[in-house]
C-alpha cells in the first residue's frame, strides 16, 4: 500500500518550480540523471541465501556509509515533499468544501479518488520521515557496541525500505506523459514456427508476471496461444494498476535471446519474442469515438479434429489505417468486441500522441505500433551473460535477475533517456 502511495503523489510541475527549497534539493534534471543509480542502489537488499553472510561481508563501514546516505537523503527530500504534498491536500478539501457534490456525480467521484490519493500520500511520506529517523537512532545503538551485525541489519533493512519509497516518489515525478498513470495490457508473440522463440516468449512471460508480484501486484494473463512444445505461441497479459503503463512502455519492441556456440565458427543461435504494450484503462473512460464504417469487425473459426466452428473470438480491423486488434478471452462474443475495440482506441491514442494529433481522422494511413521494427533488448546466455538494452544502452551482468522480474534499472533508465529526450526537444 505505501508503495501504491508513492506513485500516486504527482506534485505538479509550477509548485516544484515555485518552491524555492525544494527545488534547491530536487533539481528535475538531476533526478532524472541520477534515478537509475539509486534504483539499482536501493535494491540491494540480499533475496536469497545467507543473508548473515552477505551483512558480514560487506563490511561495518559500507553497511553504516548506506544506512548513512539512506538516512541523508531522505532528511534532505521528505520533508519538502511532505510540506507541499500537505499544502496540496488541504486545498483539494477546501475544494471539496466550496463545491456541491451531488451537481456532478462523476465529476465528485473524480474530486474524492484524488483526495483519498494524496492522504495516501501524506501518510506515507511521514512514514518515511519516521522510518529514516528509526534507522539513524538503531544506527547509533549499534557503535555503542563494538561490532553488532544485528542491529545494523536492522537499520540497513529500515533504510531499503526508505530508499525504495524515494524511487518510487521520484519516479512518480518523471511519468508524466499522457496515459503514464494507467494500467498496462502486454501482448507477447513468438515467431511463427520456432520452437525456441515459443519457449523464449514463455520465459518473457514469467519475466514480466515476476516484476508485477515484486511491485506488490499479480499480472493477469487474460490470452494464451500455447505452442505444442511447452511454449507460447502468443500472450496478452493485464496489469491493473495505476503507472504501469508508463514503467512498461519502454518495453515494446523485439527482445532476442542470444546463445553463441563455443565454436566460434558456427553462428550465434537466436530467438525472437515481440512485445507490444498499450495502455489499460482502469478509472478513466477511453474518450475517443471511432466511426462504423472504418472497422472491419470478423469472427475468426477454429478447427479442432476436422471440426470447424466459429469461436467467440473477436477480430478488428481499423480500416483507414490498418490496424489489427482481437480479443479472445471473454465469455461472449459481445465481451470480446468491446475489448476489441477498447485495445484499438488505445492503440490510436498512442498514436495521436506520439504524432500531435488532436483528431483520430488525422492518423496518417499505415501509422502504426508495429513491435517487429526496432529492437529493444538483448539476452545473451553464451558465451558470456549480459542483458543489453538498445533503446537506453545500459548493461547489466546477470541475465538470471532480470529474467527473475528485477527490471527496475532497465525501467529506470528507460524513463530518464525519454526525459533527457524530450529535454533536447524543448532546447
């Protein structure tokens, strides 16, 4: 829940820009340069194992030089942040106050989603104030002992907890695009035909259900395609919950899986999986309106031992520029079209914004989303591991953790190369 919190808190930009000692602490551009450092910083708490091995050996002085920049950093940010987050909260209850509720019920409910929000907020932006202040005072009962392994684990552990809120608040800050804030709908495909493409989506799969279960959330697998080998032929999965289109946009594109023989004549072996990512709208309603007759809507048939039937499979078609959407999930025919036309709507809305468009009537013929054109990451598994991302250039060493759903830093830079970009844009 109080990471939930964190992403909520959006502090608008003019209140940033206007409050003289915030600013001073939170420059934009330096947050944006340094977030994928504290990222992967805040993230170093041991999973598995030993883990009073892993506090023992990393030694008395790193152990309190973390806690110590933990405790720093949240000293200098929290309450700054609590100052105008609290500033913020009290004038949407005068809002509240000043306004007849019953005039605009949708309206009302809009109002009240938001003040519940940034009490939410609040809340836990003082404790994390509380929380910097338990590890500062465990921190100084452990040196009055010699060597207390204990006592540090517990402050260091109090201070994960504080950095992990500060990423997530200051990320909040940085996803500001249109549609940042829904929720997410992953459609993977594997190349028709092989058998480790089918088996490599599988494991992207599972890659993208771990990250949702460390966010504190479970995936939803709505579609799945299976391949007769084990694999997966295609998948869509939903994630409903708020920011997670905006941590996963970056995602679209084709992630290849790179094994090289140890002969080094022969050709490295590769495997292809293509993600799409659109946004899933969970509270708000999809505002965009789509004539009849620019669809083309069909009811694909399946065929099962010679036996031919139509499914409840909807397939649509956007006819001015080519978009192919379908849903197969739901329960009914119905169901499935209003999927269907929900996942076009949203695909149009990308569009319109990636391109400036006000009206979908503009959308240029054969605009589209199409995540077989640009390459978004490679795996390579041998004969060294490493994860390289293309769209960021950032490299990570364990293959393992990343499959494992710890993606945060390859998030993370993703977020501050399309910031420094549209930095550049504005120049």
């Amino acid at each position: 829940m109080a990471a939930e919190s964190l992403r909520i808190g959006l502090l608008n930009e003019t209140q940033l820009k206007n409050h003289r000692s915030f600013s001073n602490y939170y420059p934009k551009t330096r947050a944006s340069a340094n977030f994928s450092s504290r990222a992967f910083r805040a993230s170093q708490e041991p999973i598995d194992g030993n883990k009073n091995k892993f506090y023992k050996e990393l030694g008395l002085f790193s152990l309190r030089k973390r806690i110590e920049d933990s405790v720093l950093r949240a000293e200098t940010l929290a309450p700054a942040a609590l100052e105008l987050e609290e500033a913020k909260h009290i004038n949407q209850e005068e809002v509240i106050r000043d306004c007849d509720l019953w005039d605009d019920l949708s309206k009302s409910n809009e109002v009240l989603n938001k003040l519940a929000d940034s009490a939410k907020v609040v809340d836990t932006l003082r404790d994390l104030k509380y929380k910097a202040e338990e590890a500062k005072l465990i921190t100084e009962l452990a040196e009055m002992d010699a060597i207390n392994y204990p006592l540090f684990k517990q402050a260091y552990s109090a201070s994960i907890d504080v950095n992990k809120f500060l990423d997530e608040y200051e990320m909040s800050k940085l996803l500001k695009e249109p549609y940042d804030m829904e929720g997410a709908c992953i459609t993977l495909k594997s190349r028709c035909g092989d058998t480790y493409s089918e088996k490599w989506a599988g494991q992207l799969t599972q890659m993208y259900m771990k990250w949702a279960k460390r966010q504190g959330h479970a995936g939803r697998i709505v579609e799945r395609s299976p391949s007769n080998n084990g694999g997966l032929k295609s998948v869509t999965i939903e994630l409903e919950f708020k920011f997670a289109y905006g941590y996963l946009s970056g995602e679209r594109g084709i992630h290849s899986m790179i094994r090289s023989s140890q002969n080094t004549s022969t050709q490295p072996e590769v495997s292809f999986a293509f993600v799409d990512v659109i946004p899933l709208f969970i509270e708000s309603s999809l505002d965009l309106s789509i004539d009849d007759e620019d669809i083309l809507v069909s009811y694909p048939s399946s065929c099962e031992e010679d036996l031919c039937r139509t499914s409840l499979a909807v397939h649509i078609q956007h006819i001015p520029t080519g978009l192919e959407v379908e849903s197969t999930g739901e329960r009914s025919c119905f169901a499935n079209k209003i999927k269907a036309l929900n996942r076009l709507k949203a695909k149009l809305l990308i569009i319109m914004r990636d391109q400036g468009l006000s009206s979908v009537k503009s959308v240029k013929k054969g605009a589209k989303m199409d995540p077989c054109s640009q390459e978004t990451r490679k795996y390579v598994f041998q004969p060294s591991k490493m994860v390289h991302d293309l769209k960021s250039g950032l490299q990570l060493p364990d293959v393992n953790d990343v499959l494992n759903g710890y993606l945060d830093p390859l998030i993370a830079a993703h977020i501050n190369s399309r910031q420094t970009s549209t930095i550049n844009l504005l120049a």
